[in-house]
C-alpha cells in the first residue's frame, strides 16, 4: 500500500521529469478531441485549423517560446504546498537550536565544549532551513522523514499535523501524475450527444491507456477512432 511517505519520495523522484516536461512545447491537448470533433460547429473547426497552423514548426512568423507553460503552473502550485507546510510544521515540531554565551573565551575546557555543542546543533543538517535551498524536493524529502519518525532535533507529530502533511502530499502526487499523464482524467465536453438522448458526453483518458468519449445517459462510447462505436 502506498503511504504519504511514499508519496513525497514519488515527488522527490520524478521532479526533474517535470522540469524536462515543462521545457518542451506542449504536443497534446487535454481533453483530446478524438471523434467528437465531428460535432463542431464550421466556426470552431477553422479556429482548430488556425491554432494548428500556428503552432506548425513550417508556417512563417515568429515561434511560440518552448515552455510549457500549464506545467510550470502545476510545479509552481506543488512547489508552493510542500514549501508552505514544511515551514508550518518545523515551527511546531523542529527543537530551537540550542544556545551557549560566548563571552568567556576558549581557556574553559567546559565552556569551549559547549559553544561548540550549540554551534553544531544549530548547523544540523537534518535541521529545517528558511533560507538557502528552499525547493519541491527538498521539502518533499525532509516532510517524508517526519512522517517516518527519523531522528533529529524534532518531536513526534501529532495526528493532525500527520494528516496535514498527508494532504499535501496527495494533492502534489496526483497533480505530478496527472501532469505527466500517468493518472487517468474525466471531464464534461461541450457537446451533446450526437445519439437521439442528447446527453452529456465525458471523456475519460490522460493516463497512457486511449481515450474514450461516453455519453452517460444512453452509455454510447466513442474510441480514438469515430467509427469505432460500442
């Protein structure tokens, strides 16, 4: 079973696959257009044919940038999450640094020891930064050690700051997967059934496997090919 730790580490991991993806022009659409584009009106297929020919590498004119600008927006919003809480739970649970006088000098053995004690724990790496490297898997990685109980300058977390983070940590999956299409979607299209019901169509994909377009009033389904009719 795969646990909110697991989630995070997922996050840690596939980061640099969305720093790849959102430096790539976009290449599809969600939802894809499939069969139903048949059910356009004459308007909506020329404003399709345009966008097309837009974004052809051939046709004259200046490119549009190669970024993908909706996966930036999702790395942003993950980004923003996972930084937000793990500054909200080291505030809770991260132990202050401990502190030690300076004023008396290094003649007291003692005294040397425990400067140095302070200066070490203040510098523990396991320690939650507020400033320097502050980024999606660096927060990822130290919010899944608190979930799994590691040690370090911390206590324990309570059951609503457990489920806090577990929060955060599936919205942020879900939305990694979903982004990468690994993580199968369903969304109205706005069209009615071409079937005498009339009825709402959905199309449900995005996750590898092809695309189907279902009405859920009389069940017809439409597959990647619009002859293709269950």
């Amino acid at each position: 079973m795969t646990t909110a730790a697991d989630d995070l580490d997922t996050i840690t991991e596939r980061w640099p696959t969305l720093h790849e993806a959102a430096g790539t022009r976009p290449t599809t659409t969600w939802p894809p257009a499939m069969g139903i584009t048949r059910l356009m009106t004459e308007e909506e297929r020329q404003e399709q044919a345009a966008e097309r020919a837009d974004t052809n590498p051939d046709a004259p004119g200046p490119r549009p940038t190669p970024i993908d600008v909706d996966v930036l927006d999702v790395m942003t919003t993950i980004e923003t999450g996972l930084l937000t809480t793990a500054d909200w739970l080291a505030e809770r649970v991260q132990r202050p640094a401990f502190r030690a006088t300076t004023g008396r000098g290094w003649s007291d053995d003692v005294h040397r020891q425990v400067v140095l004690l302070a200066a070490k724990d203040a510098a523990d790496p396991r320690r939650w930064k507020y400033t320097g490297q502050r980024d999606a898997p660096t927060a990822a990685e130290w919010l899944s050690l608190r979930l799994r109980n590691a040690p370090g300058p911390f206590r324990a977390l309570d059951e609503g700051e457990r489920q806090a983070v577990e929060n955060v940590a599936r919205m942020g999956v879900e939305l990694l997967r979903r982004t990468l299409g690994e993580a199968r979607r369903k969304e109205a299209v706005p069209h009615p059934c071409p079937q005498p019901c009339g009825g709402q169509l959905v199309v449900e994909g995005g996750d590898g496997a092809p695309p189907v377009v279902r009405c859920e009033d009389c069940g017809r389904t439409w597959t990647e090919a619009a002859a293709d009719v269950a």
